[in-house]
C-alpha cells in the first residue's frame, strides 16, 4: 500500500478509536445525574446520539428498558478498526 492509504486508514483508525472512547463516555455520563443542559451532556448525546438511532432502527429490544445500542456501536467500531488495521498488512 502506497504512504497515501496508510495515513488515511491510520487517520480512519484513530478517529474511530476516539469515537469509541466518546461513546464510552456517554454511557458513564448518563449514569451520573447531570442536567441535560451541561455543554458537556449535550456535546455527548450530539455526537453519539445520531449513530444510537441508527442502532436501535436494527436492535430489537429484547433486554426491556436496557439501552443496548451502545455496547452494539462499540463492538462494531471495534470490528471496523480491526479490519482496517489488517488491511495495513495485506
């Protein structure tokens, strides 16, 4: 692979990464009892609320009230990066 994919999928991988630790963070934040008009809150649910509909369209609900899209979207990041870390080394 050329110097131009290998940033790029390197870039893909890190900002993929960073979005996984976003959407770890909403989920720790929506336990604690913070207003939702924190700028912090509603930088979270900005960002990774979008992707969580995407999820819950696909996701049935089987599990009650428990909100399993985050866990799904982590796993799936994860799946992602771990596939274009390996097409580095093809």
């Amino acid at each position: 692979m050329n110097d131009f994919w290998t940033s790029l999928v390197t870039f893909l991988i890190r900002a993929l990464t960073f979005y996984t630790y976003v959407m770890i963070a909403s989920v720790i934040v929506s336990f604690l009892r913070l207003e939702k008009d924190n700028p912090l809150i509603q930088t979270l649910t900005m960002v990774t609320e979008p992707f969580y509909q995407l999820l819950r369209k696909v996701i049935p609900t089987v599990f009650g009230n428990a909100d399993i899209a985050p866990m799904v979207g982590v796993i799936l990041v994860q799946i992602i990066c771990y596939l274009l870390d390996r097409s580095l080394w093809m």
